[in-house]
C-alpha cells in the first residue's frame, strides 16, 4: 500500500499593480502500487531477468510547489502511474585466464497516466501532467575486466510518444529529454608501485548525448525549432591512496576539452573545471 498524498498550498497570487490574493487548496488521496520480479538462471553466470510493477509517483516539492523563482506552483497536479514491464538476459564469461567480459542488455516497456513534464513558458514554467505517454526502449551494458585494467560501455535508446489524442502534440516525442545517450569509462588501477600499501588509479569517462528539442516538436517549422545540440563530454580522474586508503587524494577534470555542455532545458553548464578532494579513513 502506497503512504497517502496529502498537499495543503496556500500561495499569493500576483495580479500586476492590482495586488494579489490568497489562494489555498488542500488535496488527500490513497494510491496502491503493486509488482512482481522473477529470475531464470541458465548456469551461474547467464540468466534472463522479468519485472512487471504498477506504480504511482507522487509530485516532488519542486514539481508541486514550485521554486520561488521561474518554476510556479500547480496545485492540481496529479501523481503519475505507470504499468512498467522489463524483460532482460545477462551473461558473464572468462577469456584464458585473467580476462572477464560481461554482456547485458534488455527491452523495457512502459504506460504512463498523468505524465509530469515540465515545459518552458517564457519567463515563468510549471509542471503539468501529459494524458497518456508511451515508452519503450533498449538498453545495453558491456564490462571488460583484465588484471588491473577495466571497461565499460552503456547505451540507451528511449522512445517517448505522447498518445493523450486530445493534446495538440498528439504522436509527439516528449521534448527536453535525451532519447539517445551512451557513457563509456576506462580505468587502470596499480598496488604497491609507489609504496607498500598504496594504490594508484587512473579513470577516464565519456558521455555522448544526441541532440533533441527542447519544445514539442511539432509546434514550429523545422527551421524555428530549439533543439538541445549534441554533446560529447570527456571527464578524468587520478587517484592516490595510502596505507590500504586511510589517506586518498583525487585530481579531477571536467569536461576536458571545454566542449559546449548543455542541461535538458538548454541552460549551458560550465566548461573545463578541475577539483582536487582530500578523504581521511577514520577505522
């Protein structure tokens, strides 16, 4: 059984040089959620995966209440619910004796009620919910382990499909979402090379998102439509511990070539940035 949701708002509402006036709304409801999981496993290493749950989601603070500054509150939203369905295989296996491969990949599926999006209005936005909303999608995961050395790679492909037939982006893909994306990493790691009890940890990461819009995309020539560009970040970390990592220092860099990085909403986010973070292990 799902908590109860219960909203009380009481908000001032601004009526240009009129003044304002006191709106409150109060909201209790019951929501129930249930889901199932099973697992097939062929050997030790190999097996198929099944998910199937109904859920509800109910608005977070922001989404709910807004932020005070550009996001204004909507009392009347209303919890999202979902069938969701997951079906996926995963298999591990050795190469001669020191090289570990893992493959994993599955298809999801899920339909959604009183979907929450928000969308940009200009200077001020608000969260609403989208009728119903259709997605599907694959994902994979691939890890490549040798001795001190490891890989991995992650891709997913997400189609969002609005299907509320009385909203005018009927068949629409949800805007301000990646629907393409895939993160990559290569990491070495070395004990004992500058000390008895020390280790050493070189990490690389990639991120390549494909561009999307940032509106409905039916609501604009092509010409005129916003759209977030495609990004490819490369981020790096070197690692220095000491004494079985009681004391650890870490060099980071963001965003390595200072490429052009954007959030969901086309709000550019900042460039190269280095970090440097001290941690003491207290046993």
């Amino acid at each position: 059984m799902n908590p109860a949701g219960v909203t009380y708002i009481r908000e001032a509402v601004f009526y240009n040089a009129t003044g304002y006036k006191k709106e409150e709304s109060e909201l209790t409801n019951n929501y129930f959620g249930y889901g199932t999981a099973l697992r097939y496993k062929f050997t030790e290493n190999s097996g198929i995966k099944f998910s199937f749950e109904h859920i509800y989601r109910i608005p977070e603070v922001e989404e709910l209440l807004g932020d005070g500054i550009n996001i204004l509150a909507n009392p009347k939203l209303k919890p999202e619910s979902s069938d969701n369905f997951n079906l996926g295989a995963y298999y591990k296996f050795m190469l001669q004796d020191y090289h570990s491969v893992s493959v994993e990949a599955g298809g999801f599926m899920r339909k959604a009620e009183d979907f929450i999006l928000l969308l940009p209005g200009g200077i001020f936005s608000t969260y609403s919910n989208v009728g119903k909303v259709d997605i599907t999608g694959i994902d994979t995961d691939i890890k490549y382990h040798y001795k001190a050395f490891n890989a991995s790679l992650n891709a997913s492909y997400t189609n969002s499909i609005n299907k509320d037939k009385a909203s005018s982006a009927y068949l629409d893909r949800l805007p301000n979402q990646p629907w393409l994306f895939a993160n990559g990493s290569v990491g070495y790691g070395k004990e004992n090379w500058l000390g008895k009890d020390t280790k050493i940890q070189f990490d690389w990461y990639s991120q390549y998102i494909h561009w999307f819009y940032l509106t409905w995309p039916s609501k604009a020539f092509e010409a005129g439509k916003s759209r977030i560009p495609t990004q490819f970040i490369q981020n790096a970390s070197i690692s220095y511990s000491l004494k079985n990592g009681t004391y650890n220092i870490a060099l980071d860099c963001t965003n390595i070539f200072d490429t052009e990085a954007f959030d969901n909403y086309k709000l550019q986010k900042a460039g190269r940035a280095f970090y440097i973070k001290l941690r003491y292990f207290i046993k």
